[in-house]
C-alpha cells in the first residue's frame, strides 16, 4: 500500500439497478491492513486484501468491484428512495479519522450539478485502491 495511512467514507452499494430502496448507505474503510465495507448495522459485508480486489470504474460513475467472485456496484450518491446512513455508520466514520486528505478537485461543473460529486467521490475510491494494489482498469 501507499503511504497513504487510510480512508474511510459512507458510499452506497447497489444492490438492485431498477429498486432504488436496495441502493444501501455502506461504511468503506481501506487501510493499510485491507478494505472493510460494513452495513447500516456496522456488520462487515467484505473484508480483503486489496491485492485480492478486481474491477473498472464505468463513465457513469460507478465503481465496479469484484472480490472473491462477487460483484459490488458502488456509487457516490445514493437514490431517493435509499436509506439514509445509520447514526451507527455516522459515528464509526467520525472515530475512523480519514487518515489522509479529500480529493483535491470535487469533480467537474456537471458532475456537481447533476450528481453531488458523486462521480469524483468515485474517481477518488478508484485511486486510491489502485494505490493499495487492487487491479482496476
């Protein structure tokens, strides 16, 4: 892994392309010991090696991981009928501390406007995990 001491941001795992309820608020932490991704009730959906993670971000925005064999589509933003994050989830990220500084750049004029910034919270995951190993295209 980089120098990079860690990160760890809420993203949301797309679970249904068409049922905006199963896009989940998910706590993504990545340090230099692997990547977790824990749920609304901080229970740990993966834990890996990044070494161990394949997959692409798509021009949309999404980023595609596969890690044993499953896929996780994550995206920056969630739909309007997703849950929001769990006080549990809100609190765990403030104890994590993210370790290392926001992307410099919040994304183009679109991407703000019509998606929040989604598409470079995305970009920046991306990064970061090719940083620690992980074999994205």
């Amino acid at each position: 892994m980089s120098t990079d001491t860690g990160h760890a941001a809420i993203v949301h795992w797309r679970r249904s392309i068409w049922n905006g309820a199963r896009c989940e608020p998910v706590l993504l932490t990545l340090r230099p010991d692997g990547l977790q991704m824990q749920d609304r009730s901080l229970a740990t959906v993966l834990r890996a090696d990044p070494h161990s993670v394949t997959g692409r971000l798509t021009r949309l925005g999404t980023l595609l991981l596969t890690i044993d064999g499953r896929r996780y589509a994550l995206v920056g933003r969630a739909a309007s009928l997703s849950p929001a994050p769990s006080t549990d989830q809100q609190r765990a990220l403030a104890n994590a501390g993210h370790g290392s500084p926001q992307p410099a750049a919040a994304g183009g004029a679109v991407d703000q406007v019509f998606n929040g910034g989604a598409g470079a919270r995305m970009r920046d995951w991306h990064a970061r995990l090719a940083a620690a190993g992980a074999r994205l295209t």
